[in-house]
C-alpha cells in the first residue's frame, strides 16, 4: 500500500510543478510579446517606417543632379542622409514635399543632407514645374537614368524614403507619405544628425 501511495503522489506532485512551469511558461511568453510590442510603438515614430535592428551597407551608388552632374552617395559619408523617390504624377508626393523642403531649411540640422530623386523618365522643364507649383525653396532635383536605386533598395512605389546614417548606411525606410514636420519624427531624427 505505500509503494502505491507514494507514485500517486509523486505523480500529482509532479503534474502540479509543470502546471506551475506552464502556466509561468505562457505569461512569460505573454510579457514578452507585449513589452516588445509597446516598445516597438515607442521606438517607431511613423506608423509606415520601418527601422532596420542592423542598418544595412550600402553599395556606392551613383545619380545626377539637375545639370547632369553624376553624384556619388558614398562622398557624403559623415552626413545623415535622407533619400526622397518620387514623381510628378504623385499626389502623396505632392502632399508631403512641402514638409521635406521646410525639414530640409530646419538650421537645428547641422549634418542633414536631402536628396529629392524623380524616378521617371527625366523631364526637366516637368520636374521644376512640380517643384515650383507647391514652393519648394531649398530642395533640389535629382535624377536616377540607370535605375541604380531601383535595384539596390528595391523600391516599389512612390514616395518612399530612405534613411541614411553617417556610416553610409540604411537604418530605417519610409513607405507612403509622412508628414516630415512631425514633432515625434523630428526628435527621433535628431538623434541621428
């Protein structure tokens, strides 16, 4: 009767410690979701970007300005870049330009580069109607004739942006229209520059 008794209560012993464990197990798992969770919204402070846990290298890339001048992104290592693709045709583009162009004349930037890249077919006299129909003063208008930033950030649409750390690197992407004169954007940014 007592090697009977004895198992038994091993056994709910036993049962009792691993529903303990379990139940320990799924509030952990829980906790960590939902902190992560929280922290995320916290660190994230646009609802449509995207910040890269490692930033990722980018390959030198070369674009021209409005004259035809070829650029080299690597040549601006040292500044925090902000790479803006867009198009005429776009009015979420249109929509938010305006913001980019009085983010880009903000003097509490000290490091701050903006590049406004078309990516149709170039037309000059096209491109500087758009920017002068919604008074754009310090943004200036570049060119991608080979498509090279197509290919390397693999872009699907217009307007995304890209940020850039002074490393050369791609640390977070905007996809859509943001308002680039908003207030949580701007600390955040701040941090980078």
């Amino acid at each position: 009767q007592f090697y009977f008794y004895f198992p038994c209560v091993k056994l709910i012993f036993t049962m009792f410690i691993k529903q303990k464990i379990i139940k320990f197990l799924i509030f952990f798992f829980c906790f960590s979701i939902f902190s992560s969770i929280s922290q995320t919204n916290e660190d994230v402070p646009l609802n449509n970007m995207t910040i890269n846990e490692i930033p990722k290298p980018i390959s030198s890339l070369i674009f021209e300005d409005f004259s035809g001048n070829e650029i080299n992104l690597n040549d601006y290592r040292g500044k925090l870049v902000i790479i803006n693709f867009w198009a005429t045709w776009c009015a979420p583009c249109k929509k938010e330009m305006p913001s980019l162009d009085m983010l880009y004349q903000d003097n509490s930037f000290k490091n701050l580069k903006v590049f406004a890249v078309n990516m149709e077919q170039p037309n000059k006299l096209k491109t500087k109607k758009f920017f002068n129909d919604i008074n754009i003063k310090k943004l200036e208008i570049f060119f991608d004739y080979n498509l090279n930033f197509v290919k390397e950030f693999k872009l699907r649409g217009v307007p995304t942006t890209i940020l850039i750390n002074k490393k050369g690197e791609e640390f977070a992407r905007i996809i859509g229209e943001v308002n680039f004169q908003d207030k949580k954007f701007l600390k955040w940014l701040s941090k980078y520059d």
